[in-house]
C-alpha cells in the first residue's frame, strides 16, 4: 500500500513537470506578452527581461538556442529610435519578417 502511494505521487509530480514544461510557449510570442504592465509599449527593459526569461525556460528544458544570434535587437523593432515598441512597429517587423522569411 505504502509503496503504491509512492509511486503515485512520484507519477504525479513526473507528470505535473512534465505538463509544465510543454506548456511554455514556443516561437514567436505576442505583443502583449512582451508588454509586461501593459501600457501599450514596450521598453527596453520589457525587451531584455522577456527575451532573458525565454530564454531561461528553453535552457530548462534542454532546448537548442539555435540561432540566437540571429534574434531582432530592440533597435531592429523601434523603427523610429524613440526607446519603445508600440504595437504598429511590432506588427510591421512581424510582417516584414515573415515576407522575407516566405521567399
């Protein structure tokens, strides 16, 4: 009896590890993801702090950080250098990548 209880508590947490890890999302994450108190831009630091935590969850789950070099900077994003990413330079940036990347 002991040992079943075991067993299934070891099954569950296995599982609930399991579920945590598939559950962080891949690829290319949302606007408001990113916007962390969701003022409708994103800074610099909303930037650095969001990419640093992608990239901490894919290191924990043993994922290649394949082409990491290749990641859009912030500056890459502000079209206009005023230090924030509204919503429309994301989307543009979004949508010209995604042309380049479809040729």
């Amino acid at each position: 009896m002991k040992r079943s209880a075991i067993s299934l508590s070891l099954l569950a947490a296995i599982l609930a590890a399991s579920a945590g890890a598939q559950a962080q999302p891949r690829g290319p994450m949302s606007f408001s993801a990113i916007d962390a108190n969701g003022d409708g831009a994103i800074t610099k630091a909303e930037f650095d702090r969001f990419r640093a935590m992608r990239q901490k969850q894919a290191a924990a789950q043993g994922r290649m950080m394949r082409n990491a070099g290749n990641r859009p900077s912030f500056s890459m994003i502000d079209a206009n250098g005023d230090g924030k990413i509204t919503r429309a330079e994301f989307d543009r940036f979004r949508a010209s990548r995604m042309r380049r990347n479809n040729r």
